[in-house]
C-alpha cells in the first residue's frame, strides 16, 4: 500500500499544529510520515514565543536522505521560514516530477508570529506555485499571493482561480477566516470550482486545523486517491478532529488528532 507523505515544516511543541500536527494526520489516515525540519518553534496555545532556526543545508540533507532511501508518494509542506530554505526545496521537488506535492503557503500563526519572513513570499510565488499538485492557502494568505481584498465566496472563487493562472495546479481556498455560521472551502482543478460547505463548530480550538488539513489531504494523495476524493476525506477526518477537540490550554487549544483511532470515532 503506498502513503509515504514527506512533510518539510516547522515544529510546534505544543503538539498542535506543524510537524507534530503533519504526523498525527498522517499516522491517522493509514499514511507513513516522514519529516524535514525547518525550524523549531517554542509554542504553545497562546502563542509562538520563540524559534529556532535550521540551516538550508541541513533541511536537504533531510530531505535527500529520506528520498534516497525510504523513497515518497508525497510531498506536503508547511512553515518554510526563509527565502532560502524555499528556493533549496524547489530544487528537490522541482527533480521528482511525478510525486504529488501539497503546498500549504503558512505565513502567520493564528496567535499573530510570523512564520515565514516578509521578502520570501515573492520567492514561494515564483519558485514554490509552479509545482504544486493542490495550493491550501487560508484567507489571509490568498489575500497577500492575490494582492487584493476577499471577502466573499465570489471572491474565494475568483482568487482561487488566479492563483491557479498563476501556476499551482489545483487550489484549495480555505474559508475559515470568513465570518458567518456556514464555512466554505473553494476548490479549483483541472475539474472546475467545487464548493464544500458546512456549518461552523463553535469552538476556540482550531489551533493547527490548516496543517491538519493539509496532511490529510497528501496522504489521500499518497494513497493513490484522487483530489477531490482526498480533500472529501480531509474535511470529514478535520471536522471530527475538531469536534473531538480536548479543549487544552488558555488560547486556541489543539484538536483531536487520535479520532479516528477511538472506537467511536469514525472518518
Ligand atoms: N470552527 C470550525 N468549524 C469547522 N471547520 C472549521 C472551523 N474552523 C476552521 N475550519 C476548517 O478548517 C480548515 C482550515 O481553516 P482556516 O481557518 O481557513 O485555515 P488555517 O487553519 O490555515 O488558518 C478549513 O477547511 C475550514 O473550513
Ligand atoms: C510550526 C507551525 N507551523 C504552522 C503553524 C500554523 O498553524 P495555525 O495557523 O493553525 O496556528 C503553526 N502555528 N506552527
């Protein structure tokens, strides 16, 4: 059975978003999870109080060496942290053409820290768009790569397309970000516009909820599903994990990765 994702991201020590999010999602769906470190975050629910950075050198040397010995059916990555850390992934992707690749464009945490610096945008657009499989970006992230305002499911549409002109594959706008009690996320691919639609779950804790998505959808992807039938699978695991949420923590707790392992969990 293939399911190999290699996920190249940052570390939360809080256990809720990031790598730690990525394996758990992963690990959840039946996939294998293997990891490249960006950068180490010192995080809890509150808030990122510190990083640390890994050299561009030692992300590759990572990444090579899984590649050439466990081999991938995936790429998904996450918190890239720097302009060269990007270009250097760009590199390693751009050599395995045929591998699916989910490229989640994390550029602020939910508690307000930046997670990937300001002048490495124009380097994750022009060297990182090109080859994703499925770009996930949320509102504000869309809004920054579009360049304009979005503050509507036509505008999700139309800025899902743009970034699709713009050279990713397929893109998943997530709505999150949008008030209102229903939430939508765009899907634009070679397919058309699919719009997945469901009510709001009140709760504070969506800590990592993005790079849960993101994961789950690359393991779909690893496991030889197609896109719309992984990102189907994503959202069902994603709104259980968050409905099973522990509630741990003062600020925007972690979900509940382990769901689907629980007897009464199902996906
Ligand atoms: N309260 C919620 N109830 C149900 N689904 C949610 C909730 N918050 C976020 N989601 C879903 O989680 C995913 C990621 O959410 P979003 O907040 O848009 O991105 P990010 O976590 O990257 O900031 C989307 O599929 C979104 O629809
Ligand atoms: C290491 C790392 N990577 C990604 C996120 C984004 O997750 P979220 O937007 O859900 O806070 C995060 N907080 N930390």
């Amino acid at each position: 059975m293939k399911g190999r994702v290699l996920v190249v991201a940052g570390s939360d020590s809080g256990g809720g978003a990031g790598i730690q999010a990525d394996i758990k999602a992963i690990t959840a769906l039946g996939g294998f999870a293997m990891t490249a470190l960006t950068a180490l975050t010192a995080q809890n629910t509150v808030g990122v109080h510190d990083v640390f950075a890994v050299p561009v050198d030692f992300v590759m040397r990572q990444m090579l060496c899984v590649l050439d010995d466990l081999g991938a059916d995936a790429f998904k990555s996450g918190m890239l942290d720097r302009a060269d850390i990007i270009s250097a992934v760009a590199g390693i992707i751009r050599g395995r053409p045929g591998i699916p690749y989910v490229l989640d464009p994390v550029m602020v945490a939910k508690g307000g820290s930046r997670l990937l610096q300001d002048n490495a945008v124009e380097t994750l657009k022009r060297d990182l768009l090109p080859l994703a499989t499925l770009l996930t970006p949320n509102l504000p992230e869309a809004e920054v790569l579009v360049g304009y305002p979005i503050r509507t499911v036509d505008d999700m549409r139309r800025a899902a397309m743009d970034l699709r002109q713009a050279g990713a594959q397929a893109v998943l706008l997530k709505g999150g970000h949008l008030e209102g009690d229903v939430l939508t996320d765009v899907l634009v691919s070679d397919s058309g516009v699919d719009l997945f639609s469901g009510a709001r779950l009140q709760t504070r804790h969506t800590h990592g909820t993005g790079c849960t998505l993101a994961s789950a959808i690359a393991t779909g992807l690893a496991q030889g599903m197609g896109l719309r039938d992984s990102v189907v699978r994503a959202r069902t695991y994603l709104r259980a994990a968050i409905a099973a949420a522990p509630g741990y923590g003062a600020g925007a707790g972690p979900l509940d990765h382990g769901v689907t392992m629980r007897p009464d969990g199902l996906v």
